[in-house]
C-alpha cells in the first residue's frame, strides 16, 4: 500500500489473516518488558531513598510503587481498579511508541496486567520461600506455644476492641462493624519477613515468634474471612466450611512437616545425582511450587505453602546453597510484589479535602489506635520471659498489608460495608502497612543489645 | 446454602458480586504454577537422560517439551494451535483438584497460557543476555567480515537451491516456492548458543564467528520474510519497508553499542554507589530489558536488543559478578523456552501413515538435504584460515528452531503455501533443530585438539 518510508509502521509483514494475534502476542512483550524496567525503577528508587534515611528499603519500593501507581503517576495500572488502557501512561506510550493501536490497546493492557500480577504473586511466593529458608523448623516448633499465643491474642483483641467500638461510638451496624473488625485480625506476613530479613534478625527469639504468629494469623485469617464473608452473605456462619479450613490448615501443616522429614533423604540423593545446571534450584523451586499448587487449592495461601517448603528444605544439607542461589530469584521476583501492592494502593481516600472522605477518616483514626493496640499488647501477654523484646513482637505484628486489603474488597464487593467503612479499612491499613516498618526497626534496636549482655555473662 | 462438609468447595466465601475474577485470578496462579513444576520436570527429565548418553541437554529439553505437548501427552497446550481447555490435560487435573468449573476453564487456560507464553519469551531473551555476556565485543568485530559471508552465504545459498529445486523438479508454484525458500534461510541462535554455551565454545574463534552469523542472519531473516510477506499479499515488493528495515537494524546495532559505550562508566559508578540488595541484577536487568524493548518496537527482535545489551555490559568490570548472579535467573527462566518450543512442535505431520502427509514428506526430505547442504557450505566459504573448524560453523547455522517456524506460520496464515508445502516445511524446521545439537558436539571434538597444538607449539 505505502510506498512511502513509513514513520510508524503496522508491522506490514504479519499483514495476514492472524495479524493480530501476532502482533498484540509481540506486543504484550513489550508491554511487560516496559512494566519490568519501571518496577525496579521504582523499587531501587524508593530503596535507596529510604536506606539513606535509616528507613527499611522495602517502605521505599512500597512508596516508588504508590509513585507509579493509581495514586499518582498512573504509570502502572490494573484493570480491577477499573482503570483501562486509556488512564494508563504506560498503554499510552506503547501505543505512541509502538504499532499498538487504541482499538487493541485494551486486550494488551488486560493480559499484561495479567502477566505482572501472576509474577507480583510469583514474588511473593519466592519470598516465603526465601523466608522458610532462613527459618529454623525446631526453633519455630520451640516458640510454638508464644507464637500461638500472639496470634490468637492478636486476633481476638483487634476484633473485641474494634466491633464494640464502631458499634458502641459510631453506631456502625453490626455486620459491617464485626467485617471491620475481621480486618483488623490480619497481619501482613510479607512486610513483616522482609524487614527482619533486612535487619538480620529472621533467626532471633523474636524474629521466629513472629513469623510464627503472622503464619498462625494468615491460617486464622482465612478462617475468619471465611466466617464473616458468610455471615454477610446469607445472615449465618458456615459451620461446614469454617471445620473444612481449621482441618485443612491442620493437615497441611502437620502433614507437609511429616512429608518433609521423610522425603528429604530422597531429595538430597536426586540433587546429587543431577548433572544439568540448575538442578539443585529447579528441584527447590518445583518442590516450593507444588506446595504453593495444594496450599492454594485446598483454599488456604499460596504462600503458606511455599513458607513450608522452604522450612522443610532449610533442614537438609543443601540449604547453604540452596539460600545463595534463590537471593537473585528473589531479588528479581520480590520487589514485583511490593510496587504492584503500592501501585494498587490508592491514596485517594486519605485525601480530607474531599468532603465524602471525612467520616470514614474519622472511623480510620478510631481503627488505626485498635490496630496499634490491639496488636502491640500481643508482645506482653508473653509472661516471665525475661530479655525477650516484648514491644518487637507487637509491633511486628501491626501491618495488615494485601491481608486486609482483602478483607476490604471483599466487604465492598459483598454490599456488607458502606463507602466511609471501607475507606476507612483501607486507610488504617495503608497506614499500619506504613509506620510498621520504621517502627520494628526502632523497637529492635534494644534487643541486639540485650542480646550481648547474656551471652558474654554466659 | 450446603450445611454438609463440602467435598469440592467452591470457594464459598468468596461467592460474592467479583466472585470469578477473584476465583479465576487464584486459579491463574494455580495454573502458572502446575505449568511451571511441568515444564521443569520434563526439562530436567530430558535434560539429564540426553547427557547420560552424551546428547546436548537441550536437545532433552526440546524433547520433554514435545513429551508434554501437543504431539504427546497433551500436558501443555496453547491456544494458538486451536487447542482449547478441554483438550489440556493440565486444565483437566486442575479441574479435578480445584474449584474450577468447566466453564470457567476455558478463561483460566487463555490467560495462564499467556503468562507461560511470555515467561517463555523472557526465557530467551535473559538466554541471549546471557550469551550476549559470554560473547567478546571486540572477538565479534574482530570476526565481523566472516561472520557476514557466513551469514549472506547461508541466507543465499539454501534460498536459491530450495527455489529453483522445487519449481523445477517438485513444480511448486513461485510464492510457495519462494516462501519455503525463506524458511530455509533462518538460523535459530538459540539453539546453537545454547549448545555452544554447554560445550564451553561460546569464546572460540568458531563460536564467535557462529553467533555473529546467526545474530547477522536473525536481522538477514526479519528482512527476508518482510519482503516475502509482502510479496505474497500483494504480489510485489514493499521497498519503503525493506529500506526501514536495513535501516533500523543498522541503526540499533550501531547505535547500541556507540550508546553502550558511552554510558557504561554511569552505570559501573552506579550500581557501586547504590546499596540496597541486587542492585547489580535490576539495573542490568532494566538496561537488558529497554533495550530489549526498543528492539521489539523498531520491528526488530526482543532478543536482539538483549544480546546487545549483554555484549556492551560484557565491556565493563561488573562482567563477572554480572555473569554469576545471571546464572540462576538464566536456569529458571531458560528451560521454560526450550520446553516450550517443544510443546508447540508438532509431530503430527510426520506421520507417514497418513496418506496426506506423504506428499509433504517428500518435499521436506528434499528441503532437509538443501538445509544442511546450504548451511554446511557457508563454513567453507572462509578461505586461506587454517586450524578454523569450517565444518563446526556451517553445522552451527543448521537449526532453523523458531525463526523457521514463523515462516511457516506467516505463509500458511496468508494462504500462499499449501497445506503439503507447510508441513514440509515444518518437517524441515524439526529435523534440522533436533539433528544440529548434537552433530554441532560431534564437530567439536576436533578443534578442541587442534586448538591445543597451536597453543603448545607457541
């Protein structure tokens, strides 16, 4: 047709009957590849920022991810946000750099969108994964009983505090204030891992009595947002399904443990004798990832699963190299997760200025000190327990990170919360999400000192 | 609404108003995940029989993948074979073991063989970073002059033969002829890198001058099948878009590797300045992936830009901390092609006891024997160079690997091959992919010797 130079060519030669499959496949490549370079921008951006600041690098990539995200520079946009390829800056200079058409230009933005949120989810696997890996299987099953203790204590005093309040205070309705409360049981186990693991301080006392707790809270979380969803939804709790996920939880656990002990001699031989490359991490991963499968389908997290391989694999003698070789997966995997949570946060509902944002901000203070305390006291309910850095303990239990997002959503979707209550879930989440990574490394500062003093008296 | 213990639950709590976005996107990741565990077994399976009997791991990689692809166990499928969610066996089991209905799986399917098609992608691009950083910059310049006649030599010669063969003796119509013609022409640099990179040859002066030629060739083909598509849609030659090409390839590798060297003291000074983890890896990465980028977009190839990217930071003194940390990523994603591109072959088509296969397999026996021929020769072609393997380089250019495959698509999409000539094309891509790994380590034993006496008798 044009014989003239073309400036911005429609890729002429897959002119053919499945030209467009063939160019939007090249072009969600593009698309993902574009996603890629501005996600580690913003995540070294924000990491390096926040590192010279004393501040936990991972608050950084969460920031650069809210940077590029629906709340500001709408760069890097999902579609459940119910954002399309036109509010996206990132479509936008696709299609003025690329042969992308504004026609097709919704079909890439839905399945790139796709792609980044299976590889944020991928991230965060990995990250449990990497997180298992440095856990101590006996050390964690000898906290048990604390680690237990915490959670429980920090699931049931967050939810008392917050649906006698909201009902008692602010007159909230029962169902939307018991779905407040449930919210306010969730900790986010990943921002918690990741800023002990940036403080060295995954293998203390305290760091283990915490990954245990957040791991004891997410089973429990899904077993309360089990509870409330139906409640919700048809007025009475689900006894079936609530006994269906306390025994799954239970069997997955205690059987991935019993599974471990017994196949890791076989895993340990089948590694050894492998000659490809990468045979150790593809074993490692392929064994991380059948976890995260039945973890997921039995209606538990991925990231349990994976949490579990990695605890399992830790105590065989592979573990050393096996820690080495999954730091780069996870250094390309991880900061994924944390701007796509950024990017989804949407700090519109913080903004006072809008006068329909001013009750839930109002419910959003009142839910953010339950949140504070309702966790913080968790700590101290560990009695006699002289050195142990109670105040840690509580503060890292306080993110409630993509947890209660998902409570949030949940409750929107359902009709069970109105506009101000679910703002105000998502504040006090944002907010809690936020302060506790600067926080736990401020309370943890005291323990690395206590912890000298016993053992040069020792 | 079941008050009994549900055997198959469907996600009750979440049964709310996004109910299947919220199930189908859990589900996605199930599917990724189950796809992934797949893809690593059959790649390790394949990968550690063929070394155990002293055959390339790739070549095993390729054939788990048609293990679990469409010619076999029908495991891993994609929708562009017009395979749907209840012919993958894969979808099936997640069916069976999951709360994914039938109906909904046809949704799951598209979009978790979407995101594999695109990790897959990725997987041969970090391949061709990873070569483009085993590769010397200086070697390849060096080795420029016979890396082009080797490639012109082998985009000419296996043309002409396969032309003037099939219209003369076979009585093939021209554009047929011509685009089988073309198919001939590609080199897979894939393939061969990687066979390369597995005998340790990738630094040779044979190795060299082989991945200078296939990346000639990779530009050679882009061009080749423009003019051929075109030809084939509107019966004559689109020169604006020739020219664009020739101009943007010669554009992007001199471009590149001037920008290259220009900017790659800003980059050593920052990765050393930044400090938080895998600083090195994203930023490498980032480069990789623009670069990647803007290849895709000027109409050239992702893994173009990749490699280029790998040879200029090749230059700098992060090379060999680069090259250890790329290592793991490469194993991870790598396999994923390679399994892939087996998964999609398929061998259907060489089923000679279907009688609409036999006219077809005469013509590929005629293309394989002007395949070979036509590359074989290009060595040969380098005169007055004692101790060069001239052999080892034209097997080097044997594997047509995807590149071919594309031809064949791109001719059966615009109706200008029949169904006979396709599938002998096809026939062809399979054989020469699947001979070319381990003759190219036959071919290599010699130089190893004859490169050892130079060395001595120094």
């Amino acid at each position: 047709m044009s014989l003239l130079i073309p400036n911005l060519p429609i890729l002429p030669f897959l002119a053919t009957a499945n030209q467009n499959e063939e160019a939007s496949s090249s072009l969600i490549l593009a698309g993902v590849l574009l996603s890629l370079v501005l996600i580690y921008f913003a995540s070294k951006l924000g990491g390096e920022l926040c590192l010279r600041i004393n501040l936990p690098p991972v608050l950084g990539e969460l920031t650069g991810g809210v940077l590029i995200g629906v709340s500001a520079f709408k760069l890097l946009l999902f579609p459940e946000s119910g954002a399309d390829a036109s509010d996206s800056l990132l479509m936008q200079f696709l299609i003025n750099t690329s042969p992308l058409s504004q026609q097709a230009a919704q079909s890439v933005f839905d399945a790139q969108s796709e792609v980044i949120s299976v590889l944020s989810e991928l991230g965060v696997i990995i990250l449990l994964f990497e997180i298992g890996l440095e856990s101590d299987l006996k050390e964690l099953i000898r906290v048990g009983p604390q680690a237990a203790v915490v959670a429980v204590v920090g699931v049931v005093t967050p939810f008392l505090l917050g649906v006698v309040g909201l009902i008692t205070i602010f007159h909230v309705d029962t169902i939307p204030a018991v779905f407040a409360g449930a919210a306010l049981t969730a900790t986010s186990i990943g921002i918690t891992a990741k800023v002990l693991s940036e403080i060295k301080q995954i293998g203390s006392n305290e760091g283990q009595i915490i990954i245990g707790a957040a791991v004891l809270d997410d089973i429990l979380g899904i077993v309360v947002l089990a509870v409330v969803a139906s409640l919700a939804k048809t007025g009475e709790i689900q006894i079936s399904n609530v006994i269906y996920l306390i025994f799954s939880a239970g069997a997955f656990v205690i059987g991935s443990i019993v599974l471990g002990r017994f196949l890791s001699p076989f895993y340990v031989s089948l590694v050894n004798r492998m000659k490809t490359r990468g045979q150790l991490l593809l074993v490692s991963l392929s064994i991380a990832f059948i976890f995260a499968y039945i973890a997921q389908i039995i209606q538990l997290e991925a990231i349990l699963g994976s949490f579990a391989a990695g605890l399992i694999l830790a105590e065989t003698e592979k573990r050393k190299e096996l820690e080495e070789q999954v730091i780069p997966i996870a250094d390309i995997f991880v900061p994924i997760f944390f701007v796509c949570v950024g990017a989804k946060t949407d700090l519109g509902v913080l903004n006072p200025l809008i006068p329909s944002n001013r009750e839930g901000l109002i419910i959003a203070a009142f839910l953010i000190v339950v949140a504070i305390i309702g966790k913080v006291v968790t700590g101290f309910t560990l009695f006699g327990q002289p050195g142990l850095n109670k105040l840690a303990i509580g503060v890292g239990m306080i993110p409630r990170g993509e947890v209660g997002l998902v409570f949030a959503a949940v409750g929107a979707a359902s009709g069970a919360l109105d506009p101000a209550t679910d703002a105000a879930i998502i504040v006090m989440v944002i907010l809690t999400t936020f302060i506790a990574p600067p926080w736990l490394r401020i309370v943890f500062k005291e323990p690395a000192i206590a912890e000298v003093i016993p053992k040069t008296s020792d």
